[in-house]
C-alpha cells in the first residue's frame, strides 16, 4: 500500500501558541489521520519536510512565519569538529541496545526524569504514561528503540524511526545529571554512524530554528541541509 501523494488529504489546525518563539502563533499542516500509511509513502513525506508525533504526520504552516525549516543531515559527508570528536572519546563506555518497547518502569522513569528537569517549560510538562507511549509509539512498524548503558545503567534512549532514504530522530531522553557526557550530543553523533552502517543517506532531525536556542543547536553538524522552496540544500547558517 503506498497512495499518489497527489490523493491525500491534508487538514491545518486553528492559530495556536507556538512551542518555540515567545509571542508567535501557530498553524499546522497534518495529514489526515485515517490515511493508511506506511514505511514508503511516510519517508516520502519526510523528504517533504514533515515529522511525526504517534501517529500522527505534520508539518508546520504559519501565515506569517517560516521559522521552522526541516533538517537533515547527509551521514556520509558529516564530519565532527573537536567538540564533537571529544564528546564521542567521552562516551567511549556507553553500550547501546536495541530494545523492543519502553514501556518498562526503568524506560519511563528515565523519561520522567529528563522531562522534570530538562523541559519544564514545555508541551510535555508534566510527563504522563499514555502521553509518553502515544508520542513515542512504533506507528508503522518502523521504530528502533536504541538503549544506552554505562554498565548496567541506563543513561539514554533514543527513538528513531528507519526510513528508506535514512534514520528519523523522533527524540532523545537521557540522564539529567550526566551533563559532562552531553549525551544529547552523543546520541546524534550515534544515529549519524548507526545510519552509515545501515547503508543509509541522511539523519532528519526535524525543525531548525534561528531564533530558538532548543532547536537552533543543529547547523552545529556540518554540512546540514535544509528544505527550502521544495528543495533541500545545504545550510549557509553560522552554527
């Protein structure tokens, strides 16, 4: 199963407050929730700039605002400055295992965790069970949840969806208090070479915004490109 793009139906929500930009509204483009979908026709609509939340497909599309711009990164050129390559020897004793589900206590009580102390001023604060599970589901059969032990503790997980062209960074929770080991850091330089052994083109991060210091951190992997006027084209940003 995978539909002409050109049969989908799209629908846009009402002005909202926007996640990112102090006294900015919203809108947002999302596909209607009762297409079938999978693994082809979604990475299709990843190569278009959209992202997933559950089960849900979206994209934003403000009237008067185009912050928010798509972001990948082609795994094969990247190349780490020094903060990067010392934040890699730093993380040299992480073990990192593929998991089926997080639905287990020690998944959510990490997450838990990161939420209070990392993003109390966020849309998932304050963490909840179904909204965790719902947010971070396997929508199509095409999530990997990669697990990140120093020894026998968990430190990280990250949820990435596989996707033809490349690895989709659905999000990342770690240990709050583990800042030397900037595990944020870690876990994207990881998906960078986990996509590379795959045989895989691009790491998609989602949205890249200038203005916001939570999302503005991306230009920091080089080369990035951005989707711009219906093309991606690498960044000329400062990083």
């Amino acid at each position: 199963m995978t539909s002409s793009l050109r049969d989908l139906k799209v629908y846009t929500t009402y002005p909202h407050t926007c996640s990112y930009l102090k006294d900015q509204e919203a809108t947002t483009l999302f596909i209607d929730p009762r297409q079938e979908m999978d693994q082809l026709l979604y990475s299709r609509l990843s190569q278009m700039g959209f992202r997933r939340s559950g089960d849900h497909i979206y994209r934003p599309h403000c009237g008067r605002c185009n912050a928010c711009i798509p972001a990948r990164i082609p795994v094969h050129s990247f190349a780490p400055n020094r903060a990067q390559r010392r934040t890699w020897r730093r993380n040299a004793d992480l073990r990192v295992e593929l998991s089926a589900h997080i639905g287990d206590e020690a998944a959510y009580n990490l997450y838990y965790r990161y939420i209070e102390q990392r993003h109390a001023d966020g849309d998932m604060y304050p963490p909840d069970r179904d909204q965790y599970m719902s947010f971070l589901n396997d929508a199509w059969d095409c999530t990997r949840y990669y697990r990140f032990f120093a020894e026998e503790r968990l430190l990280g997980i990250a949820v990435v969806d596989v996707l033809t062209d490349g690895l989709s960074a659905i999000y990342t929770f770690f240990e709050p208090e583990e800042e030397r080991r900037s595990l944020g850091s870690y876990a994207i330089l990881w998906q960078i070479e986990q996509a590379r052994r795959m045989g895989l083109n691009y790491l998609y991060l989602g949205y890249w915004i200038r203005n916001c210091n939570k999302m503005s951190y991306k230009t920091a992997y080089r080369p990035l490109e951005l989707y711009i006027d219906s093309d991606w084209r690498e960044a000329e940003t400062g990083g």
